[in-house]
C-alpha cells in the first residue's frame, strides 16, 4: 500500500469559506507563497491549492499567473448548469475560464444550509468534470449518522451516488470530512479517518475501477492544524487535506503543507 500511496501527490487544500474579499485574497496568498518558499517548500512533492470565494477568483488566477506561484486555484462550487436563467449560478466554463484547476463539490455547509442532495452533488460532479475541473468531492457523517450507522455507511453512500455520472478513468479527489469534526476543534482520529478513506476508495474501485482508485486522493477534512496533520499522513488511504479555519492563517497553513517534517516516517 505505501508504494500505491507514493504515487499519489498529497494535496493540501485551503477551503476560505466565506472569508476574505479580493484585496485581502491577493495579500493572503502573496503572503503563502512566501512563507511557503522561505520554508523550502517541497512544490512537486506537495500540492497547496487555495479555494477562495468567486469574487476573488479572478484577482488570485491573475497573481498565481504574473508572479508564476505553484499553487493551485479552485473554487467552492459550481453550478449543474453551463448557462442560462438561473440567477446567481456560476458556471463551470466560467471557472475554467480563470484558469481553476478544482472545484469543491456536496460541502456539508451546502448540503446541509442550502439543500443540497446527493442528485444535485451527482450533477455538479458531471458539471465539472464536463468543464475539465477535478471535482472535490465531499462526503461526510454527521454526529446522529455517527451514532446510527457508523462512521461510514452515509460517506459511502454520498460518494455512490456522487459518482453515479462520473464517467471511467475520470480524475476526481475525494475529501472525507466528518460534519462532526468541521469547526469543532474536535478532529476524527487518524484511525477513525482511515477506516473511512479506504471503504471510499473501495467505492471509487467499484465505480470506476482499480486503476482510478489508486490514483484518487482522497483527503481528510475537519479541525485540521499543524498540530494534527502528521498523524493523517501517516494512514495508508489519506493523501491530504482539505483544511477550513486553519487556512486562514498564514503559518498556520504553511506548516500544515510542510507536513513530511514532521511526519517522521
Ligand atoms: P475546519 O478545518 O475549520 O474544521 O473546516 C473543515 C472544512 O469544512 C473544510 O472544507
């Protein structure tokens, strides 16, 4: 498993949320870029990508493209639609269009403050991978779920249902987040959260086949900090992390990218 797992680039992802407007955006991510560097860090070995809210999008596609930062660029959703009457979406071509190479896709904020179910996850994954975007695509219990079935009947379920479109050999990433465990400060353990990550890469095996599943990452997401990375990286099925409040926090999120220091393995 550990060879599979090395071919696999860990990704560190920054979900902003609903935080920080365009000009702070451009002072953030000069700011990573920086820190990121003086650390020495390790660009090719693994990914920091940034998923700032729309409105920033373009002002940080255009400083990652003048000033060449390695950092990859997303966003937090998209619309099942290409165009059209539907007021407020945005749509995958558009994100294409500023150069993002991700889109997060079924958060639970949307699922549960927006209503979002598992058809309309299904087709924003179909959406964005139409577009050519790598939906990340997020799946987790919440406290009631953890009690009645586990932890990982619902992210199993969600996942199923999200890839019922995804075309064979499609690239997706897949983030276990714990609705539990989001803003908590209560992060799953790394045991809890590998459980979780290999029945998903069992589901990804099922739908789209071996191949694809050992090229997904799949990330784990909920209270994540410098202090808590290395115990996730160190599990077999966990390739990163989608992190949320610790994203906003320049040293905060550098040393969470600069894991393999303090992995020790
Ligand atoms: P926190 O890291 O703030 O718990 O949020 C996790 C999350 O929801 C990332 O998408």
């Amino acid at each position: 498993m550990a060879v599979v797992k090395d071919a696999r680039v860990p990704l560190i992802a920054g979900n902003w949320k609903l935080n920080l407007d365009h000009l702070q955006a451009i002072a953030f991510v000069q700011k990573l870029a920086w820190s990121l560097k003086d650390a020495g860090h390790d660009f090719d070995g693994v990914e920091v990508a940034v998923f700032p809210p729309f409105t920033d999008l373009r002002s940080v596609q255009t400083l990652i493209g003048a000033d060449r930062l390695p950092l990859g660029l997303g966003a937090q959703d998209v619309s099942q639609h290409d165009s059209g009457a539907f007021t407020g979406e945005i749509s995958g071509a558009f994100l294409k269009a500023l150069d993002c190479a991700y889109v997060i896709i079924g958060h639970s904020e949307r699922r549960s403050l927006h209503s979002e179910t598992d058809e309309v996850v299904a087709a924003k994954t179909a959406a964005a991978i139409k577009h050519k975007l790598v939906p990340v695509i997020c799946v987790g219990e919440t406290a009631d779920d953890l009690e009645a079935h586990g932890p990982a009947a619902i992210p199993i379920a969600q996942l199923t249902a999200a890839l019922a479109q995804v075309p064979q050999g499609s690239d997706i990433v897949v983030a276990y987040e714990p609705v539990w465990a989001i803003g908590s400060g209560q992060a799953a353990t790394p045991e809890q959260a590998q459980t979780v990550a290999s029945a998903l890469r069992s589901v990804v095996a099922e739908s789209l086949g071996a191949d694809v599943a050992a090229a997904t990452r799949i990330l784990y997401g909920g209270s994540v900090k410098s202090a808590n990375i290395a115990g996730f990286m160190r599990q077999s099925d966990i390739d990163g992390a989608l992190v949320g409040g610790a994203s906003l926090d320049v040293a905060e999120f550098s040393a969470i990218a600069q894991f393999p220091k303090h992995v020790g393995v």
